[in-house]
C-alpha cells in the first residue's frame, strides 16, 4: 500500500473557540455539519452517513483547542484526523485547522470535501 500524504487545511471561522470545540467534538454538534447521525460510546464515535457508516476513536483531546480522532478500519499506525482551534497571528481571527491523511491522488478531491464540509459548518454557526 502506497504511504498516505498529511494534508493540513485552515479555514478562517468567525465564532469564538468554545463554540467551534462543540462542534468539533461533541456527537449533536458533529451531525449539525459533519454527518447524519453520530453517536459516542466509550470514546468510539459512529459516524452515519446516507449511504455508509464509520467509527473512530478519540485517541486525544484539549478543551477549546484541539480534538483528534483515528478511523477504527485505518490499519495505518500514523494516520489520524484532527481538527485544531487557534487564533490566526496576523487578524487575530479564529481559525479551524484540520490533519488528515490521504492517498496521493485524492488531494484535490479530499481537499473539496473538507473545504464544503466547513462551509456546512459555517453556515449552521450563521458565519
């Protein structure tokens, strides 16, 4: 299997961090922009979708700045995703920061993904 590539994206959110963490992290906040349907049971989150179903652990967390999760069917040992909260140096503006691993050849569709996945999430927080 060929080595997947780190892919780091931010995206410039006007909310403040404790906002944009429940969102992050906590399963009624993921299906507002993420997926249909998530549920958390033992640090397991099952994440639903229209047609497919995943699960990731929560393998580390920090209150208002960082959650990251690693797929349950990812035999990788490096892979995780994260989504990391800081605030931008030059506007001082609050940013989402997201790590994700991906075949080198589904950068530009993978990148896509995110990109309207947190303009759903924009829209719910009404940014």
């Amino acid at each position: 299997m060929e080595k997947l590539k780190k892919i780091e994206l931010e995206y410039s959110i006007n909310t403040i961090p404790k906002i944009l963490y429940y969102r992050l992290s906590n399963p009624s906040g993921l299906e507002e922009w993420f997926a249909k349907k998530v549920t958390l049971e033992n640090e397991i989150f099952t994440f639903k979708w229209s047609q497919s179903e995943q699960q990731a652990k929560l393998i580390s967390k920090k209150t208002d700045s960082f959650i990251r999760f690693k797929w349950l069917d990812d035999e990788q040992e490096y892979t995780y995703f994260e989504f990391s909260i800081h605030e931008q140096e030059l506007t001082g503006d609050v940013a989402i920061k997201i790590i994700d691993f991906v075949e080198p050849d589904e950068i530009g569709d993978i990148t896509g993904m995110w990109t309207e996945q947190i303009e759903g999430l924009k829209h719910t927080l009404g940014v």
